[in-house]
C-alpha cells in the first residue's frame, strides 16, 4: 500500500513539474481511483473542501482529509487553508457517492503559473530509450533532446508508434509538450513515422458528397478529390462525435492526409472533421420600388 501510495504522488508531482493546466490523457488514472486538473473556484473550510473548473468535465468537488498529502513546488502549500482561489491544481483521489472526489493527493502552482509550451518538427537522430530521450534535429537546423513520460502519448501511421522503443534513427516527428526546470523538453505528443510514410496529399475543405465507403471533398481552390476510406482510416474530431466513415456529414469541414491511388482518386489516411455550421437566417429583401417619388 504504502509503494501504491508513493507511485501516486510521485505521478501528480510528476504532472506539477511538467505544467499547471493540463488535462490528463484519457485512461491516465491511479491504481484505486482518479484524477483531475483545472482551476480552484472557491474554497469551504467548514466543509473541508474546495470547487475546481476542470478543463473537461466543468466543476468539481473536491473533499480532503486529515490523511490527504498537499505539494507545491516551493513547500508552502501545507493544507486547505493554504489554498487560494485562481490557484491552479491537480488532484488525485477516489470517487465519491456523489460525484465529488476525495482526495489523497494534492498539488497546487501559484495564480497564473503556466509553464511555456513547445512544437517541433524535424528528424529524428538519436534514440535512448533507456533514459527516455531523444533527439530531434529540427527543420531550423538545432538539435534538441526530447524527454518522455507515461503521460507521453505516441502516434504513428497504422498504430505503429506505441512507446519511444518504436522510434528509430531516420524517422521524421513532430513534437509538442512542455518546458521544464532549466528548459527541459518535456513531450505531451510524439508522432512519428518513416520519411516514406509521409502522405501524397493533405487537403482542407469542405465535405461535398459521400458514397460508398467513399467521399469527395472540395479543397480551398475549388478542387475536388475523392478519398476512399477503408479499416485502417482513422478520424479524429474536437468533441469526438466522428469516430467512423458513418458520422462524416455534407457540409462538414475536413482536414484530410491520403496516398494517391490513381489521378485525383486517393485513400484517406486521417480524416479530421468539424461539425457543419448552419447557414445565418438570411433576412427578407424589401423589393426595391421604382416610380415617382423614388
């Protein structure tokens, strides 16, 4: 118990360093319980409780207790009274009968902190995966070394890219994540894949028509191309409310990457969706009148 409960603080201490207002990656939770992220709202000492805005899932509840562990970077976050409304905070607990979470774990940044985040792309040239680094040479010619975590997630074409030991020297990424202590390069995303794997064509635009296991998008400059999808095509959307071929709608908004597979026909390879916006209420046009007097 007491080695469960020193990964657990170590894990929200761990997610402290890396940055405050971060939401915690879907099925990132503690060995008994769950987590949660965002901003202190208010504070009831009487209740022995605070309210947090999470970045996700609105207000929360959070209930501590004599046993609950408070951390900040400077040491000065000791108990609920220590708390400020604005701080921001991450919680790691178990859920309560009610929704709220009792707390075992508490780590609190000060009013504003925010760590600066980073993006890269460029070429992977070395890998050690033992230390869990990389480095990346970037399209700007600078060699930088990138660290990951559990929280680190990992992207690839066909699913191919699941840990940093999938990665290989030669390999083209694009990184974001977080700025650490003394500018450590923390990762929250790795994609990456062989400079072959790059797709023929990216297109943004607008969804025209959809048939069988196909649809036909028209680009920015009025071009249409045709992507046929199959099991392997993968779709990504802001809300999640496109998840396959049968939630794509016409009119939605697109941002689509395939291979060519003959001329102006190809395979989609990611289909990234927004939903249709409806068209303004045009308002009634007062017929223009002519005659004497105009």
């Amino acid at each position: 118990m007491l080695k469960k409960r020193g990964l657990l603080v170590a894990a929200v201490l761990g997610l402290l360093v890396l940055g405050t207002g971060v939401a915690y990656a879907a099925g990132e939770q503690p060995p008994d319980g769950l987590r949660a992220g965002g901003k202190i709202t208010d504070i009831d000492l009487g209740a022995s409780s605070f309210t947090i805005e999470t970045l996700r899932n609105g207000e929360l509840t959070v209930i501590v207790s004599d046993s609950t562990q408070f951390h900040s970077r400077e040491g000065d976050i000791q108990g609920l009274e220590d708390l400020e409304v604005g701080m921001p905070v991450h919680v790691a607990g178990k859920p309560g009968s009610t929704g709220e979470v009792l707390a075992d774990v508490v780590a609190v940044g000060k009013p504003g902190e925010r760590q600066d985040r980073f993006r890269f792309r460029g070429e992977i040239t070395d890998v050690a995966a033992s230390d869990g680094s990389f480095t990346l040479k970037t399209l700007e010619g600078e060699k930088v070394e990138i660290h990951v975590s559990d929280r680190t997630r990992f992207r690839g074409r066909d699913d191919s890219i699941q840990g940093i030991e999938d990665l290989e020297v030669g390999m083209l990424s694009q990184v974001q994540g977080l700025k650490g202590p003394e500018g450590k390069l923390n990762a929250l995303l790795v994609g990456a894949g062989a400079p072959w794997d790059r797709p023929d064509v990216r297109a943004i635009g607008e969804i025209s028509t959809i048939g069988d296991r196909s649809f036909t998008l028209e680009n920015r400059q009025g071009r249409s191309l045709t992507f046929k999808v199959d099991e392997s095509t993968k779709y990504r959307s802001r809300d999640g409310a496109a998840t396959s071929f049968e939630d794509l709608e016409v009119g939605m908004k697109a941002v689509v990457t395939g291979d060519e597979i003959g001329e102006g026909s190809y395979k989609a390879i990611m289909v990234g969706v927004g939903v249709p916006q409806a068209a303004p209420e045009r308002r009634p046009q007062t017929p223009l009148q002519t005659g004497p007097g105009v």
